[in-house]
C-alpha cells in the first residue's frame, strides 16, 4: 500500500479494479451454464447480462476492452473445462490468446450502453452487440483456434422455435437472437431513458422468430430409412482395442434380420489399416453379410495414399458383404493439440504439460457422399470434431446427401459435460440442412435427430453398452439456410461497418475548437483531461 498523500484512495481504487477483473472472469463464465450437461438453455438469454452491466460501467474504454479480454478467458475455461485434464495449465495459456476478441467487444458495449444513451443509441446497441459478438463466433470457427464450440446459438438445440431459426440462417442467426435479448435485457435494466427501445428489441426478436415459425419452409418427409448404431463401450488397456472390436462385432450379429439400411460404428473403431490387413476386412464383410446392410466403420490408422503421402488418417469406410466398397472419407478438419498441434515447432512444449498429440494427423481434401446399395439414402459422413462446423453439414446436403452419418468418440472425456455437448450439435446441423442426423459414438452419447432437429428414440448413454435401430424419416427441400449459406454473418458485418460509418460521419461533423478556446469542462466543472 502506498503512504504518499493520497495513497489510501489509490490502494482503494486497485482493490475495485481488482474486484472488477474477478467479477469480470466469473461473470463470462455464466453462459457455459446454459449447455449440456446442465443445458439450462432458457438462461442463455440472460447469462450475458451481468457481464454486460459490468462492462457498461467500466471507467474507460480501454478498461472496458480489459473487461472483455477477462470475461473471454472465463467463458472460454469454463466452455472447454473437460479439457483441463488433457491441457493441464495450457488451456489458461490457450483462453488468454483467445480472449483478446472479447476485447474490441467489451470496448463496443461500453460504447453502446455505457453512461446515458440515447434511445436511438440503445436501440442501435440491440443490433451492434450481437453483430460484434458474432464475429468472435465467425472468428472463432477456424479450426486452428478451436473451432466453433460453445456457439451461444448452440445452446438452443432443444428449443424448436430457435432450431426452425437456424434453418433460415444457420446457428448464426440464433446467437444473433440471444445476444439481442441479453442486450435489450441489460438496457432496461441499467438504462432508464432506454427502455422504450429496449422494449422494443425484444418484441422485434419476437416477431422475427413468430415469423420464421409460420413462413420458413420446411423439407418434406418422403421415406424412410432403418439405421443401426452400434456402441461397444469403455474398453480401456493394451487389449482395449481388440476387446471393443469384439464387442462390435458382437453387438452387430445380435442386428441381423432387423432389415436394416446401414449398421455405423463410431470413431477410431477400426485401428488398423483395412488394405494392409484382409482378415479385419474380411470380418467386417461376414457381418454385412450376417445383417444384410453395409456397415460404416471408422479406420484410425496409418496409411500411404495414392500420391506417396504416409501417415496417420482417420477416415470413414463403407464395407459391403464383399469387404470394403471403395466409398472413404478422410477426415479434414482435425481437433487443434489432440490431433495435431498448430506451429508445432513453437508450440510443440505442449506435449510436456497435457495429452497433446505426439504426431500430426494428416487431412483429407474433399467431403464425400455415399451411395448405399438397393436405393438406399445416400449418406454424408462427418468426423467427430467436424460436426461443429456449419459449413460442411451445409455442403453435404448441397451435394445430394440425404442422411448425415457423424462419428464419433470422446472416451477421453468419459465423465465430463462433453459427451452430451457433442451430441447436442447433431441437433443444431440436422435443423440448418433439413437433413436427419445420426450421431454415433464408441462410448455414449449417441444420438439421432430428424430432418427438423428433434431426437428421434431414445440415446444411448456414457454408461450403455449396446446397439439400437432407429426408424428415420427422410427429407426432401432445402433450407435457406441451405440455399443462402451464412447470409446472417454477412448482415452482422454489415451492421459493424454502417455503425463505424456513423460514428465515423459524426467525427468529421464535430466542430473543431480553435486554438484560443477555453478547454472542455465536465459535468462536474473540471476541466477534461486526454483519455479520460
């Protein structure tokens, strides 16, 4: 503590700033409430709330920015919190980086909301808001830095208004809604002579989602398809492997004469090449042969490809009763330190402190569709990590696929929010392409939902092993989402950039003070000080 003249008001003010930074980290910590496990999806709409208010209020523009950065890093910790025994102290290493794009936008909020707005500004905060935290979502969609996990819009995959939504502007355009509704909520509560306009956003949100509701088509359902899923299971030590194969092949004999389409296993099921090692494949065809559909295994293992290229793939195999069909699918966006680890050279150190990959996985180039014999559905695989991605679900069902098929396996986070997570996703991407979605995992949660987002049976838990059928109606159509891609992000950047033109307009308008004039005095008679 300082003893100058002074000094007392000086410790007082770090101990608030200091206050301010801790409710900052808790208060972005909120949202990761409003996701599976606890999936409280209703207190989306409010969880941003007091983040929002303390940001409001921050003394300055640049301790608003701090405000954000610190409020990222706790919503990040606390999305991603299962892989704190995978990452160790790293992921605080990883959600400081990641945090600084809460920055500019705990900088807008203030902008917006801080002080006294005017109602035309409260109303225009309804739109800049959430356009601004929509494009930490767009940027945050790289996969090499993460990938879109933890989406606000994600966390609606149980609530139909909001999946008939995603079908009109993908995930997108629900974050925008939540993000709407936390800002008008924060404005009527801390901005009086703003309730009018706050009022009014959120009877705008309303009408948007009554609207989407009544006028946005729907694919229509026009057959059927019986699907399989099989899930050996935890096996875990040196026969893990072998044991959970097995336990696969067990599980698919007890499948036959169910007159099935398609059997799928789940990620990693399969850990040696199919090519280099016949008698696996030749299993794998005697159960097509025994169920009397094809099975979609998932091969881990390494490879050479056609062009000379050796490593390890991950891929999707489709096997008929004659062994392998030639239909693959190489995995193309891999899990950032578990599959692979970016500028390894600078920060390959992370293999010392966590489960990071000891080799990188190498990609896939292309999506493939899948053609199933006997006028099958044709089927779009996806891999794990992949299901977090709007755009490749999107451009399966541009190619023609009629059934998403996702892979997956979080064994690694067995006990953990993230299985229901993941699983929660198949919801979000069957609603935006209008097509049913099979999630289908080694060890729980698999699921599957219909063409409008809404599971179809019931899933199979973290503790199950077994299989299980699934009668899946079919769709035809598409979505806007579809047809018009992410027209959403578009209109959100539009709205930063005529809001940056605005304010940018009023600067140029401002008179400028001569050089004789006395300086600016504030609302308490002082005169105003540079940055302040």
């Amino acid at each position: 503590m300082r003893t100058v003249p002074g000094g007392r008001v000086v410790a007082g003010e770090r101990a608030v700033a200091g206050g301010r930074a801790v409710a900052a980290v808790v208060a972005g910590a909120l949202p990761a409430l409003a996701f599976p496990d606890p999936s409280l999806w209703w207190f989306a709409y409010i969880a941003l709330v007091p983040w929002m208010l303390l940001i409001r209020t921050a003394p300055t523009g640049r301790r608003a920015a701090l405000e954000g950065w610190l409020g990222g890093i706790g919503f990040l910790i606390a999305v991603h919190h299962w892989l704190i025994p995978s990452l160790h102290v790293f992921i605080v290493v990883l959600a400081a980086l990641l945090g600084v794009l809460w920055a500019p936008w705990g900088w807008l909020v203030r902008r917006m909301l801080g002080g006294r707005p005017s109602t035309a500004r409260a109303a225009a905060a309804v739109a800049a808001v959430p356009s601004g935290w929509l494009m930490i979502e767009l940027v945050r969609s790289w996969d090499a830095l993460g990938g879109p996990w933890g989406l606000m819009g994600a966390s609606q995959w149980q609530v139909p208004p909001a999946l008939r939504l995603a079908s009109v502007g993908g995930v997108w355009l629900v974050s925008l809604l939540v993000l709407a509704v936390n800002t008008a909520v924060t404005a009527l509560i801390a901005v009086p002579t703003a309730r009018r306009a706050a009022v009014g956003g959120a009877v705008a949100c309303a009408v948007v989602t009554a609207a989407v509701w009544a006028w946005a088509p729907r694919p229509q359902e026009y057959g059927r398809a019986r699907v399989a899923i099989v899930q050996p299971g935890v096996h875990d030590g040196i026969s893990g492997p072998e044991r959970r194969f097995a336990r696969g092949e067990e599980l698919t004999r007890s499948l036959a004469g169910r007159k099935l389409d398609l059997v799928v296993w789940g990620e990693s099921s399969v850990g040696e090449d199919l090519r280099e090692h016949p008698a696996l494949a030749d299993r794998l065809a005697a159960l097509s042969r025994d169920v009397g559909a094809d099975l979609l295994v998932n091969v881990d293992a390494r490879r050479v490809d056609a062009s000379g290229r050796g490593g390890i793939y991950k891929s999707s195999v489709l096997v008929g009763p004659r062994g392998p069909t030639g239909a693959h699918y190489d995995k193309m966006r891999l899990v950032p330190f578990g599959e692979y680890i970016p500028a390894r050279s600078l920060l390959g150190w992370a293999t010392s402190v966590g489960k990071a990959a000891p080799e990188d996985r190498l990609r896939g180039t292309h999506q493939v569709v899948m053609d199933l014999p006997d006028g099958g559905p044709r089927i779009g695989p996806l891999i794990c990590f992949e299901t977090a991605f709007p755009d490749m679900s999107r451009q399966l069902a541009r190619h023609g696929a009629q059934l998403l098929v996702a892979q997956s396996a979080t064994s690694t986070f067995q006990n953990s929010w993230a299985p229901e997570q993941h699983a929660s996703l198949g919801a979000v991407r069957a609603a935006e392409s209008g097509r049913p979605m099979v999630h289908a995992t080694l060890t729980g949660v698999s699921a599957v939902y219909g063409a409008d987002g809404a599971r179809i049976g019931p899933e199979l838990s973290t503790r199950t092993s077994a299989a299980a059928v699934y009668d899946i109606p079919l769709a035809r159509g598409s979505t806007l989402f579809v047809r018009y891609g992410d027209w959403a992000v578009y209109g959100a950047a539009g709205v930063l950039v005529a809001l940056a033109a605005t304010e940018g307009v009023r600067r140029l308008r401002r008179p400028v003070r001569g050089p004789g004039a006395p300086p600016a005095r504030t609302a308490h008679g002082f005169s105003a000080r540079p940055g302040h």
